[in-house]
C-alpha cells in the first residue's frame, strides 16, 4: 500500500497529532485530525485550550485508542542502538516518530529508513513533504531522540 500524501498541521501545537494521523492513516485507517480531536479529545484534557499538542507517552496512548495494537516500544537517541533494533525487530515494526526538543518541540513521522538516511513526514503548514535526512544529523544533537513501535 503506498504512502498517503504528507498532511499539514491543525495549528502550532499539532505535529505530534498530524504525525500519528498521517501514521494511522498510512496502516490503513481513514481518519482526519479533526475527527481525532473529535472522538478522543475527552482523553486529552489539554486539547481545550491548545487542539492537538501532545507529550511522548500521548502517542502510544492514542495509537491504542486508534486500535493499533504494539506490544513494545523503543525509545532511543542513539543511532546504532537505534539501527541495531531497527534491524533486529523489522518484522514487528508498525510505527516510528523521531522528535525534536530545541529549537523548538516537533515531531515527524518515519516513512522509511535505510543505514544512513530517514525519510520524515513533515507536518509543516505551508508545504507538508517527507524530508530525507541522514541519521547522523537527526542525532547530532542531544535534544533528539527517536519513538519506535512494535507489535
């Protein structure tokens, strides 16, 4: 199944939110982000006065209360920890995020993957687009880290 085209964020604080949207609707779901708001706001407190922001531990909780099922997670800032698991539980793997904290908070989707390159869905608001960038640049600071998922 291909790809779905890159989705824009809601607002400022909604990247994590478009990025498990744009992965939920990758696996096959046909969801906006304003239907998630929707139906699962009640679980968000914080989406009242800021609609779709979002901590780490939000993601898991909404990928389950999107009905993706994972057993374990990974939640990484080094790279060859990062490809050493990559490669070793590949045929579980059903979602990854890699997230940033400086300059500013952001988060992005894992598209693919390869032993040098990430290719990202970036929320951006005014050119959503997967973005190639090589792992040694997502980690090159000590802000970054990466969210894998499996089931």
């Amino acid at each position: 199944m291909p790809s779905p085209n890159p989705i824009p964020v809601l607002n400022k604080w909604s990247c994590c939110l478009a990025a498990v949207t744009w992965t939920a609707q990758k696996l096959g779901q046909q969801i906006s982000q304003e239907e998630i708001i929707y139906k699962f706001g009640l679980f968000f407190p914080q989406w009242t006065h800021r609609a779709g922001v979002m901590e780490r531990g939000d993601i898991l909780n909404l990928l389950q209360y999107l009905g993706i099922s994972y057993r374990k997670f990974y939640h990484l800032n080094d790279k060859e920890e990062t490809l050493r698991l990559l490669n070793k539980f590949y045929p579980d793997y059903v979602a990854g995020f890699v997230l940033h904290r400086h300059p500013t908070n952001h988060c992005l989707a894992i598209e693919t993957w390869d032993a040098n390159t990430v290719t990202l869905m970036d929320s951006s608001p005014q050119a959503p687009a997967f973005i190639a960038i090589p792992w040694d640049t997502v980690f090159q600071h000590h802000d970054s880290d990466v969210l894998f998922i499996y089931k």
